[in-house]
C-alpha cells in the first residue's frame, strides 16, 4: 500500500493490529461455540473468560509476536503461542481442532467485508450523492455531445453525470453481491471435513454466525479462491467505471474544450515550470489508478485453480492484493467524489461549443425527413453529407445551404427543416432519462 | 475462434449469417414500433410488408454485402444499402432515426445472451450432473487430502467433486447475473437522447420487449461496456473454476499418483514416440484454454473509458473476444463434462496411498488431545512432531511410537488415542456436508 | 484471426497449407541430417527422394490429412500417416527418433520468425520511412506542446512524428532481438537428451542450420516458453507504441483541436447517421487492438512454468496468440503507416493554438530569470502566477503585465523580458535533436 | 512493498531518504553542468559549494518537507523550497530551466538502474552460481523424465538445473538489456525541446554522463514510457522463470514422488495441525509471487499511450510498481537460491521411480528399430502400443513381451532389442548438452 493512495480507515482497517485483533476474535467466537455445542474439552466458561484476559491486557504486543514467528517461521502458530503467553494456560483451550487457515480465512473474510462496507460508505454516501446532485442541477446544461472526439448532437451535462452514476450504482450491486460471496469463512479444520473430534458442521455454523459469516459449502483446507477473485474483479469494475468519470473531466478541462474544471487548491501549485497550469491531475491519477486494479484482478483469478485440497501460492498474491485493491477503490471513491463535488462547469464555454455545431448536428434529422419523404437513403446521404462538408470548410451554414437546394426545398415545408434546427425538441426526452435513473420524483423538479 | 476449440452451435452463432439476420430482426422490430408508437413517417403495415419480403427473398447474400461495405467502409451502412437493394423502396423505412450502435449494440446484447444460453445449458444440463453424479457415486471412496501437494489427511473423492460442482454452480449464477446485465439494447439514436424526431423510450421499451430486452438506463451512443466487462469477467472465473478440475485431474492422473485417468479414445494414440502413454491431454488443454480468458477479461476492462459519448476502439476489442470468449467457455464446459463423465477412478490406489498416511493424520487429533488434556500447544507439537518425523524416517508407525511415549501414556488412555485412528469417525460429516451441496435429498442415499 | 484484421500474407502464412508443408520441411531436413550424421537406418538419397516425390505429389490434400487426424485424434501421428499413404514406404524414414514436439516446435520457431519478418518489413520499409517524412517535413511546424491535456510549451509537429520514430525504432530492435530468441529448434527427441539411437546434438545441430535455426540450450521435451513470451512481450509494446501514435492522432482530430486528420476515402461514409462527420476511426481501431495484444502477452507469460520435462497446456493458448497476435501486429503496422503517410495537418491551427498560449508559455523564462536575477524561487514563482492566471482571465496579456509589474521591471531589462517571448529561441535545439533520430545528415536540410 | 517479501537493501533503495537524495544528486550535476556549459546565470563553484552545505547540513529532514508537500500539494516544489530553507539563497541556483519531471524521470532511471543491478547481482552472483553447482553435481543423477505428468525417459537431475540455469541465464541477458534502455535521463525542460534560455543538448549530455546515464532521444515532458513496460516485462519474465523451477521443486517434493525437498528450517513448523508435514512453501510462494510481476507488466504497458507532452496517469502505476516489482523480482532471486542451495535431492527416490518406468521407455527405440527395419510405422506402433499397455497392466515386462513377439523377433536382432533398454546410451549425449550452457570446461568433470 501506497500512503499517499490511502485512506486513514483503510490504513487501520489492514493494520497489523487489526488483523491479529481479528484472529483473536475469530479464536474467541470458535472456542465459545466449541463450550456450547461440542462439550467435551473446553470446561464452560473459558471463552469469556479468555475474552476479558484479552481485554485487560490491552492490546497486543506485535514485537513479541513478531519475535516468535522469526523463530517458528509460522505466522498462527507465533500467535497462539504468544496467546498462551499472554493470557494464561487456558489460551491452550483456543484453536482446538482448528488448522490454520480456518483462523486466517475467516479473517479474511472479515476484513475483506468490513472493507467493502467502506467502499460501499463512500460510494453511496458520497460519489453518488455528488453525482445526483449535479445531473439535477445540470440537467439543463446543453452540451455538445461527442462521439469519436468529434461533436455530434446535443445532450446535457446532467446525462453525462447521470450515466455515470447508473454505471457506479451497477458497480455498487456488484460489489455488495460479492460481499455476499465473500462473508464466508470457515472452521472445518484441515481438510474440510471436520475431522478433528470437537469440529462439526453444526459448530462452525454457530460459530460463524456471531461473526456475521456462513460456512463455505465445501471447503478444502481452504476458502474457495473463486469467492475473493470476483471480489477482486467487481472492484477491477468500479475502478474502470470511475476511470470513464476521469477520462470525460480531463477531457472537458484540456485547453481547447476548457468546459470544465477539477477543484484547485487555492495555494496548490500547478506546475514547477509553468505557474498559470492548471491540471486536471486528480482525475489523471484515478486512471493510472484504474490499471492497478484491472492488473490485481488478472492475478487474483491466477489463485482459484490451487492443487489438490489447497497450495499456499494464493497466500502472497493475496497480501499484496487484499489490501492494496480495496485501498486503492476506497481512496479513488473518494478522490471522485471530491472532483464531482468541486468540479466547476462553464455553461457559456459549452454554448459556445454547441453553436459550433449545433446546426451541422440537424443534418441526422434533416436525412431523416428526406428519407421518410421518399429520396431513397443513398441520395439523401450525399446530399446532406454535401451540404454539411460545405458548411463546415466556412461561408453559408447548414441551414442556409439547405433552405437553397432544389431537392431539399422540393420535399421538405420551410417550417419542417426549421424545426430540425431546435434545440428544445431534441432534448425532451431528457427528464424522461433522469426519471429512469433517479425515479419519477425528478420529474418534478425545476 | 480457433474451429478446433469451438461447437458447432457457437461456431453458428457467431456467423456473418447469424449477425446480419440479427441485425435485419433488430431493425425490424424498431421499425414495427415506430408504426406503432410513432405514427407518422412510417404507412402501416411497413415493418410486416418488409419481414415477408425478407423471409421470400431468402437468407441475406453475403457476397453482395461484402462487396457495398468494400465501397463504402461502413458496415450497417453497407448493410441498408442491401437491404434497399433487395427488399425495395420501403426498406428506406428502416433505420429511421437510429444510428449505428442502435442496431450494433442490440444486436450484439441478443447475440450475448444467445451465447451464455448456450454455456448455461450446458453447465446446467451436462457438467454440473456430471459432478453431481461422481459426487454421489464416489461419497465414500476415501482418498487422502493433499495440501502443498502433500498429503494431508482423508477425504472422499466425491467432496472433490462436490466441491467442485458448489465452485462452477457459482460460477453459473455470475453468469446469470450478467446475463441480465448485458440483456440490454439501446434505440436512442446518436447520442441517447431519442433526438430524431421519430425515437422515444417509449418507443425504444416496446421494440427491445419484442427482442427480451430492457432499454440502457443512460445511453452515450453506446450501451456502456461494464455491462460487456462484467460478462468476460464472470466467463474469466467459470474457466478459472473448471481450471481448478482439469488441474485436480492432471495431478490425479500422474504417473506417480494414477487414482485417476480421462477418458481415451479406443484408437487415439498418446505419443509419437511413446506409445504406451496415456496423458491427461483434455485437461491440459483446459488449463491453456483458461488463461485465454483471463487475458480476455483485462482487456474488457480496457474497453470501459470510451471517450466522451464514446469512440470506437472497443469494437476491434469485442469483434475478437465475444465470439472468441463465449465459444472457449462453451468448449470448455463440454470438455470438462467429457472429462467428468468419462473419468476412471482408481479407488485401489486411492486407498494404498491413504495407508501410507493414514497413521501420520491422526497427529492432528492426537496433538489437540494433549493440549484438551492439560499440555501446553508448543510441548505438545514437538511431541507430535517428533514422532511423526520417526515414523516417516521408518520402522515404527506413528500409531505405536505414541502409545510407548510416557508422556503420551500418562495423558490420553489407549482407547481414546486408538480412536484418534478411526476412519469412519473422520469421515462422519461427509454425509452433512453434500447435504449442503445438493439439498438433503442425499442423505437419503445407500 | 478476425480477417478484417489481417493482411493477405499472414492469412496465407498462418494457413494449414503453410503448417504442414512447414512440418514436411523440418521432417525432410531431419532426415537429409540423419542421412548424413547418424549413418545406418536411412539408406542414402531417401531424403532427396522424398523431396522430389513430394514436389511431385503436388499440395497437400488437407482433407485426407483430416480425416486420418479425426481417427488418430493426434495431428503428427495423422501427418505421418498421410505421408506413407502419399509417398510410399520410404516415408516411413520420416520422423526417424523424432518426438511430435521436435517438428511441432521446428515448424512454430521457423514460422514466427517469418511472422516477425513480415513485421519488420513493415515496420522498417514503411511506418518507420513515412514517420521519418513527416518528422522532416513538419521539423519547423509549430505546434503548442501539450501535458495533461493543457497547453504547455511551443514544440513543432516534426518532433512528435520523430518521438514516434525513436519509439517504434525501439520497438523494430526489441522485435528483432525476440527474433533471435526465437529462432530456435529442437530435433532432441521424446525429453531432449537425443535418447533414440538415431538423433545426437551434431545431427540436431546440422538439420537446423539447414532451417536457418539454432538449437535449443537444453531443451525438455521442448523448446522453453520464455523465448515465446518475450518474443509476445515485444508485440505487446509495439503495439502499446503504435497506440500512443494513435491516441496523438486522436486528440489532434477531436473538432476543439482540428489540427489534424486521418485520411477518410472519398466514398467513405463517416457515420450512418450524421454525414459530415470525418471520425479517426483508423486510430481508434488501433488503440483497440493494443488491448488485445497487451492480453495476448499476458496469457503467454503463464505458459511459461510447464510441469516437468513440459505439459501441453501452452498448445492451445498459442494456437490462438501465435497467429493472433503477428497478424495484429502486422496488421496495426501497415494501418499506421497508412495513417502517417496519408495524415493531413492544419498548420494554421497549430498556429492558431500557439497564439493563445505563447504568451503564458513564456512564463517559465521569466521565471527563471527572476530566480537568476536573485528572487527566491517562491516568491518568482508567485509574481508569475499571478500575472499568468489575470491574463487568463482576460484583458492584457502576459508580456504587458510583466512590463509593468516594478518588481518585475526593477530585476529584467525590458529587451531581456522580451527575448522570453520569442518562439525561434525557444525551438532554437530542435535540429539538433532531430540529428540524434535521424543522423547528422538531417542537418543539412532547409 | 509487503516488507515480508522485501530485502533490506531494496527497502533501502525505495526509502524516501534515498529518493530525495537521489533528487539532490540529480540537482547538483545539472546545476555543476550549467555553470560549465551554459555559463550565464550561476556563479562558479555554486555547485561545489551547494553539495557541501548539503553535506555539512546532514540527512534531509523528511517531516519538514512533508510539511511544505502538504501545502503545495506538489512534491518537487515543495523539495525546492526546503534546499532554500536549508541550503541558503544559493539554493536558487537549482532547477534553473528544469521541469520536474527531468528531476523525477532521471532519479527513476537512477533509482531503477540500482535495483536491477541489485537483481542481477544476485541472479550472477548466486542463483545461477547455485544451478550450475547443482547441474553439474547431479549430472549423472538419473530421473525419469515426465511429460503431461507421466513418466517418459530418462533424463538426469542435472539437466533440470542446467534447463533452468539457460532459462534464468536468458533472464539475466533481458533483465541487461532493458537497463541498458532505461539508463535513460532527460534535463530538457518543460517539453523537451530546451526552451529556457539555459538548457541545451550539449548540457544534458554532459550533466547525465556524470550520472551514468545517456538523454532520451526524443523527450516529451517525460522520458518515454515504453523503456519503463519493457523493464517490467523483462522482470514478469524472471519471475516465470523462477516460476517454472518452483513449479519443479513442488511437483518432486509431492508425497508420492518424494524426489527432493526443500530446506526446511530445525525450528520451523510446518502445519499447525499436522506437525509432520514439511510443505513446499518457499516454493509455494515463488509460483504466486510471479503472478504479481505478470500483473504488473500488463499495467506497465498500459502506461505507454500517454496524451500529448505526457499526462500524469502513470505515475500513480510507476509510485507501485517501480518499489514493488523490482522487490518482488529480487526476493524472488534470492528465495530461490536459498532453495537451490539447500535443496535435498533423493537419488534412491528417483531411481526407484526410475525402474517402474525404465522398460516402457523403451518403447520409442523399439518402434524405431521396427519401422527403420521396413515395417509401416502405423504396423510398428501398434504392435508397441499393445504391449506397452500389456506390461502397464502388470505381469511380464515390456523386454520379456517383445522378445517372445514373433513379428519383432523376426526383425530384431536379441542384441540390438536389448540395446534398446541400455539406460547408458540413451543418456550418453548429456555431457555435450551441458557443455553447451556451462562450456567445454565442464566435459573435463568426473
């Protein structure tokens, strides 16, 4: 992980700290349903008991653990036998029956939902918020629409901001159905059979539940690595989806469109050589970011196909991968949300670029009617294409050049091609658009 | 398409053919609303007249499409070009309105979902039977778990079968999930917002409910592609799921191991120069053909930012990885059922191999009743693990070096550890967890 | 292979036609070499016989070759057996000691090497000389220079053909050191220590060079993966390459900019819908098909870990990436080259753009010279902002309110504040660097 | 960086201590050049005096530089503004007429230039040192050869380590090649044509030679970025390297072939719940290490397609994968010769495996003899096929069945059919294979 790429929360929430607190709680929560369901071992009472040594003896020491694993070369094998340290001769309670990864995989998915629960805080407590609010302010905001960088029809600046929100809502389903995918661990020791006398699937069920989990339908010695792949590719997702959010404001703030704005900080520096420059950096920084995610989910679908009952391979891929993709998403939610929320839109600059083309933009209607008016579409084509190349290398517009063509004015009423000329028709269905993506209560709106 | 990874069935559906009547569909329908809907340009009965027309006139001629597009480098408009051509003057009546991506991208959607239609029954009908089957036939074929490729502890052949059936049912239900992602058209014309005077979401919903599809929320001039990238992705993990298989039947296979063996032809021939060879070719070839899809998917991630209201770099993208994508996922589930179907199991060397282990996998019960007994974790592994290394290194099992060893002996009375011995017992909740697999049906079985 | 991509010559090099009389040379090789080396088995001139009794047989019946490989569901076994059936019994000295991955990976290193012959053919006798022309014809066409999409610092056109140049320069010498890498054989037999009685590093060595190919170091039953992924690796940044020529061309297009085009046919139609519209669909096509190659590379890298002395699982992944990815490559070169040759500039809004910035751009010279002149840097950097930022906004510009800021005035004489301003100056090193691309020779010129 | 999988050297060289000072040596050698070159604006012996304030001042001092980034939110500015802070207003004297990026872009190629030395030193110096110890020690170490997992023929164990020793050794030659292209700085100012009054090719040329490093040849703002892809996938390539030899030593330390073992520490514990089981875990771990670097590569190439000048969108990648990949790749080189080194090979292992297999692999040599003999080579492959499968499925031999076959006693001498089973000659070329990776001087060993 990349500080400079992270968010406070995240930084915690992957933390050496947090990860072994989760260990222990996934020890506790295993060791109370072992007293309640498998009898037999734990005398009654030891996980709480357990529970409150911990808690009196504050947090753990990582030096020490970190002492005992250089030793035993064993990261949960350091752990308990530090816990046993720590907490006293009953820690030997803890762990029963349980293999490694039951204790790491279910942290895992711990850690993996409380990190998707942040990512999903931010985009639907902010990005998307942002985004509503200017798709309605700007819903009104005409704009040249461009295909291939070239202007084409008129929409407005609320649709643009209103596609990306449909497209980051569908990234938010996809992450909380992986969060469902995901909030799966497992206490099956070490094959997955609960072979082990206090094990069984009764047990891990309970146990799982306190921790908001269900048990993996079968596991091997592990979680399935499909589970955290999708997860992975789900955030691939999102990051694309804020990287077409990027991609349209550097292109609406380069210096000939100049349409738009990322937020500058007053005393923010542009350039080291060139002081007036104001980039837009931020939203170029979410598209490299972008790349590192859509690399992390190519190696993360490289783990599902492990040998046999489980390898270890997945383990580093996942290191690296756990905590930087679910880093990096987090902080480019928020860095979105922060250009959408300051983004400064100049109205009169997209006028302006629209007047351009706005009466070039009719020639799709003006095709139409010809069409529709009987000229077969192959001529009609050329006759518009004609007039339109004409307009544009300067002189008469395309209006004019229409009004004046024989073929033209031979078919279509004055007040018919006039009408291919207005702007207020082409964008009707506009609230129609909102209205699917915000609901009907937007067509009430201004 | 490599023609040697593809069915015939995909091979169909990825035709010129195929696509130019899809098109001709799509156009149709829109054109059938427009009569409705629209009323004016459109005399009734248009879209009727034009579907007979097409249906007498014959299957599309390829050839004389070919040679327009040589002309005008245009596809669709080659495509109408034709089709005034060969269906007459009220052909012009096609298209009305639209743009290119109107028909492209609905017809591509219908095209998809044809594709995962094919891949879900075939998972459906075919592989995941096929699993279901071996995991009930072989539930209590024991077979020593292997982690690190080490062995392990016992399991049954048919959890590794029942686990594999849990990983691609999830597979399928992602693929279902974007299925109705990508079962999405678009009839907004050049920029989305129904700017020709004849479009309308209105419109646009009736035509796409005659093709089963639901308008896109917010439309550029495409329909986004994290629609088209969520699919790849979701066909990425079924190959990386069945990936998993092949790569259990590879290691299953080997020399060294034989517990199990693909199908082979009664005359296919192994090797050139080694004739007595019979090699898990079928599943090799799976696990190439997975990496294959894996590339594919990062691509798709690229294929999201399009630039403003798009451009058109993603279509090279997709001309290769939705044909090629689909029917690799669709040869690869057929594959994978021949394999499953037709897999010899050696239930014989299963059980040779799981004596050679079975001593050493009680260590882990034996290690967990001298820690319930009082010993602490650390003093107990080194006992356990000192045992186990002499029994590895020869002479005495495991079994009998624990019952000589005092400390053992003063801890854990001789039935108890015998117990730790016990197959059956290990194997006890086998039962439960297919249950969790396959509904509790199974439990009623033999 | 998506035809629409490919060029006549590697359709025909990638055919089946291609491939086995490919096979049918190294097989004739290895036996003329066996002949000569091994002694014994081969009674002398076989291999000449079968040359001319081959020569005589005309093409290859392909079919009969497929129906024999449906049998034997093994494509040498099937090969062979066709050639018996073809040439007569002395065909049965064919393949003498040979394993199928001696001809199979023979064949694939003698038909990559023309693949990256052809490329380079391209590259060196076409994009390359076309960028050369531009990059001298446009060496003192100015141009603003653009970062993060803004304006920046005067350039001239010329230098961002010669940047391309440099970079696709490169690319040529990557592709040919891959080349080398790759030109490598394997007649080594069944895991590569020459095991039959007939084969030996000297017969291998002398069969090869006769292929224009070296023996592989030590080759496992084949030739190591690693020389395919890099040679992969290498059409990856080709492309990645081209793709950046192409998203130049891209932005300079786009209708804000318009300082340059594509070449659009003069009976292309640019959009079916608006007809005016001249779309760098060539570029985006390319950027597109950087992806594909980009994956490409990817999926290859996982090829490179084979189990043992090799598995088979790269087959089917190459299958799709050796002729894919050449003839993509191929294919984006010669597209470029069309597009650099065919390329239209608009000086005069080059010109155009620079004048709107020239001014501002001088402010990193002012800068400097504040900072010379013994202003600390911060506060230099903070007149200059100012300045650039209220001539942004409008009124007098940057060189009039340097000229009367006294602080300004009091460090920098008024003829030193004007050479800031002046462009010959600032372009005064672009011969020079143009000589580093070109040679001295450049130098020369007008 | 996972300081897990992190040597203190790289963690040292990717310090912000030893980036800022490789800022300050960038710094001072331009400034050192543009006294003597450019003459003008500094006065002699600032530099010399710059870098002994700079000595005498001690450490940069981070917190505080941290402090100014947070408020100029700009990294080389805020580094600027601290040297005046500390260094005194001669301070001024540097980055006359540079942008950042020459300060960044030539640092980098520094800083990556030092950690590929890293890398390769420990490729030179230790692991290909550790293959060819083992390569040789084992060459006449008899293994039987596997291919899809089956056994073939024999090899020996020192060809595997002489195959991985050619594979790494083309690593190491790649990894040199890609360090000669990224060797690469650029002092060019803004956008790279020198256009403040002081920079000039001849200062560039000069000021980087003191570095060790030549100018790009055509700058945009930043050195080019495919130098940059092509060193990460240099890298992705080392990784599939060691890759491939993990992948060997996992498959030998199985279970059931037992033919090596990783060194496994006398502390160190290998399960938590089997104490027995030593894994292949350093092994383990190369193979998902690897797929980081593969990850990496394609993000790599993804950053070449800059806009214009440059757009910042790599640097976020570059921040991750400069400091990740090269840590990566070289605890990767040094993880695998600490397995290399300490790798127990079990020779009684592998000849028993050996035996099973010896008389089939005879096969192909028997096969030869028949068909060199006059019989068809389908005729031959049968008859070997059918008694290969015979002695596979137990009772006589494959020897014992083809002396006692009348069709192969007809044609086969008894002392030529039993040659075919001499494991001597058929491992008889070894020696001059490995001569050919190692030198004639190895063919002098016993």
């Amino acid at each position: 992980m990349v500080p400079r790429y992270a968010r406070k929360e995240m930084l915690a929430l992957w933390s050496d700290e947090r990860r072994l607190a989760t260990w222990l709680e996934v020890e506790l929560c295993a060791c109370a349903a072992m007293e309640r369901v498998a009898g037999g071992p734990i005398p009654p009472g030891t996980a709480e008991r357990l529970r409150q040594a911990a808690a009196a003896a504050g947090p753990l020491d990582l030096v020490r653990i970190r002492e005992i694993e250089a030793e035993t070369q064993h990261d949960i094998v350091a752990f308990l036998t530090y816990l046993e340290e720590r907490l006293g001769p009953e820690a030997r309670f803890l762990h029963l029956g349980l293999t490694s990864s039951d204790v790491l995989d279910t942290a895992l998915a711990l850690l993996l939902c409380q990190a998707i629960d942040l990512i999903l805080d931010g985009l639907r407590g902010r990005l998307l918020p942002a985004l509503r609010h200017q798709a309605l302010r700007h819903r009104r905001t005409p704009l040249i629409g461009r295909t291939h960088g070239m202007h084409a029809e008129p929409i407005t600046a609320g649709l643009v901001f209103a596609s990306s929100y449909a497209e980051l809502d569908r990234a938010a389903r996809r992450l909380q159905a992986s969060r469902t995918e995901i909030a799966v661990g497992k206490l099956a020791g070490a094959v997955g059979v609960y072979g082990s006398g206090v094990l069984s699937p009764q047990l891990e069920l309970e146990a799982l539940a306190q921790l908001g989990l269900v048990p993996e339908t079968v596991a091997t010695q592990v979680v399935a690595r499909d589970r955290h792949a999708a997860l992975f590719a789900a955030l691939a997702l999102l990051g694309a989806g804020i990287e077409r959010l990027a991609m349209t404001v550097r292109h609406w703030q380069r210096t000939e469109v100049g349409e738009a704005e990322e937020p500058f900080g007053a005393r923010q520096k542009g350039s080291s050589a060139m002081p007036h420059k104001k980039n837009p950096v931020l939203s170029e920084n979410l598209c490299g970011l972008a790349r590192l995610l859509r690399a992390g989910a190519g190696a993360a679908l490289e783990n599902i196909a492990l040998w046999h009952e489980r390898d270890i391979s997945h383990s580093s891929v996942e290191r690296v991968l756990a905590p930087d993709m679910t880093t990096l998403a987090d902080f480019m939610v928020h860095r979105a949300a922060t250009i959408v929320e300051g983004l400064t839109l100049h109205p009169e600059r997209m006028q302006q670029h629209l007047q351009q083309s706005l009466e070039l933009c009719a020639s799709e209607k003006v095709l139409l009617e010809l069409v529709a008016r009987g000229l077969p579409r192959g001529q009609a084509y050329e006759i518009v294409q004609r007039h339109a190349l004409g307009a544009l290398a300067g002189g008469a517009g395309l209006r004019a050049r229409l009004h004046t063509d024989p073929e033209v004015a031979s078919r279509i009423p004055p007040s018919v091609l006039d009408a291919c000329f207005d702007l207020q028709h082409h964008l009707r269905h506009v609230d129609a658009i909102l209205a699917r993506v915000f609901g009907p209560e937007v067509l009430e709106g201004p």
